[in-house]
C-alpha cells in the first residue's frame, strides 16, 4: 500500500492535506515550518522503504525470527537522528514539529481508515 500507488488516491491526499495543513507553520516561524517538513519527508521515506522491504520479504518467503530487526533498528535510528539534530540545531528545526511531522503519514492511514469505514469518499 504505497503512497504512490494508483489505486491508493483517498490515502495519498489524506497524506497531502495533513502535509500541506502542517506547512502553515512556516507561518509560525523557519524553526517550526522546517522541522515539519523534514520529519514529514523523513516519515515517507522511511513509509516506503517499509512497503518495499516487506514485499520483498514476503514475496522471498524466507522470513526467520530475526528478519525485521536490523530494518526496524535502521528505521528507529533514522528518526533518532532527525531527533537529536533538531535538539542541537533548534535554531533550524523545531523538535515538537519534527515528531508531528513523523507522525504524518500514521495519521493520514488513521484518518483514511476511518474514513473507509465510514463508506464516506475524500
């Protein structure tokens, strides 16, 4: 299921909407509107990696008990990192921004999901 897919056009602007809401806050100040943006690019990016990985496990059929580990060890240092540099650079970016911000694309599958149960259309 991924972002760029297709068929998935309620969830891709869903995605959209909650992005483009959250780059108001470059009305806010640099600070706030640039952690937003880097969290939200860090969050699809590591989104599709996910979708791509884990097909490919599936699609391998050799998943062992250890398989996610490293992937998710990658991941998780990945928004570490984005953390720790909006901690010593918040000159730049905003750290309460940078977790909205990776926190985007959770909510956007959230809100699609509601909506598909629901049976309402975007």
């Amino acid at each position: 299921m991924s972002l760029f897919d297709p068929n998935n056009r309620r969830l891709r602007n869903v995605y959209l909407g909650i992005s483009l809401l959250g780059c108001l806050l470059f009305l806010a100040g640099l600070p706030y509107g640039l952690g937003f943006l880097a969290g939200t690019a860090l969050a699809l990016v590591i989104y599709e990696w996910n979708v791509h990985y884990w097909n490919r496990v599936l699609d391998s059929g050799h998943a062992k008990r250890g398989t996610g580990f490293p992937h998710f060890l990658i991941n998780f240092t990945l928004m570490g990192a984005l953390m720790l540099l909006a901690v010593y650079k918040s000159e730049f970016l905003n750290i309460f921004c940078v977790a909205a911000g990776l926190m985007t694309v959770k909510s956007a599958i959230i809100v699609e999901e509601l909506f598909r149960r629901k049976g309402a259309e975007l």
